[in-house]
C-alpha cells in the first residue's frame, strides 16, 4: 500500500472514531443509581445493533406501579439486585411526549429470545437516564417488561 492511500485510510478511521465511540457505549453515562420506570406505547422499533432502540410514548397519566418492587425477575440477575433496582425506581422527572429506549445487543435479544416489538406494542421498563436525566431523553434499559415476560438486558441468559 502506498504511503498516500495508507495515510488517507488512517485520518478517515480517525475522523470515525469520534462517532463510533458515542454510537456503542456502557453504562457510564447513565445515572444507575437512579432508576426509573416508563411505560407506553411503542411508537418506532430499530432492531438493529449496536444497540436495539425503541420510541416509546409514555402512557397518559403514568403512575409506579404499586407490584412492581414484587414483580418476578429472571434468576440469571442474581449478580444484580433486581429487587432493590425495582423498589428505588421512580417516575422520570422529565416530561417528554418521547423516549429512546437503548435495549442490548441483538445477541444478547437473541439469547433472551426477546422478538421484536412492533409499532403499538405495550411495553414497560426499569432502566436509567443520563445524570440529572440532563440531554435527550434517553433510557438505558435494565429490566424489560413485554408481552408477560420478564427480561434483565444487562447480562445473557445463563
């Protein structure tokens, strides 16, 4: 390869990598010590990696569920405190008619045999927004709740 084209190559990997590093990321950005609880409709579905997202829009009048403290979880969670995340979660403080909802990876999905959700789809969740749910509003999902089945996002299936 010639030094032109390998120079090329390298500054356009290099401009990438700005976007690429936002575009997959972990839960650093996400204010785990405060979860919060969302339910609704589901208004768009992208079932694609790095993440599967949803647009949900939030159920008119949503309340915490008084069960959910008390709702089953998957056993492979024992590493997280399933119960503990559900009883401190709350309402978000932000009021968005909107969320994007990161879920995992469609490996992960696949694990879980989570099927895609469509448009109109009920769907509720635990999860966390950024530090003062300050930027877009964004939830990284935890726990998933879809069609009866309970699902920890964080971790695969044991």
């Amino acid at each position: 390869m010639n030094i032109c084209r390998r120079t090329f190559l390298t500054g356009s990997l290099a401009l990438l990598a700005p976007g690429l590093s936002r575009a997959h990321h972990g839960w650093s950005g996400f204010d785990t010590a405060k979860p919060l609880y969302l339910e609704g409709r589901i208004a768009v579905v992208n079932w694609a990696n790095p993440h599967a997202t949803l647009e949900v829009e939030p159920r008119p009048g949503l309340v915490l569920p008084a069960d959910l403290a008390a709702r089953p979880l998957p056993a492979q969670q024992s590493a997280v405190d399933g119960a503990a995340i559900l009883g401190k979660a709350r309402l978000p403080a932000k009021s968005a008619p909107r969320w994007t909802i990161e879920l995992a990876p469609l490996s992960r999905l696949d694990a879980w045999q989570v099927k895609a959700p469509k448009v109109g789809d009920a769907v509720s969740l635990v999860g966390y927004a950024a530090p003062g749910e300050q930027g877009a509003p964004v939830i990284r999902v935890e726990f998933l709740f879809l069609d009866g089945k309970a699902y920890g996002l964080r971790s695969s299936p044991a």
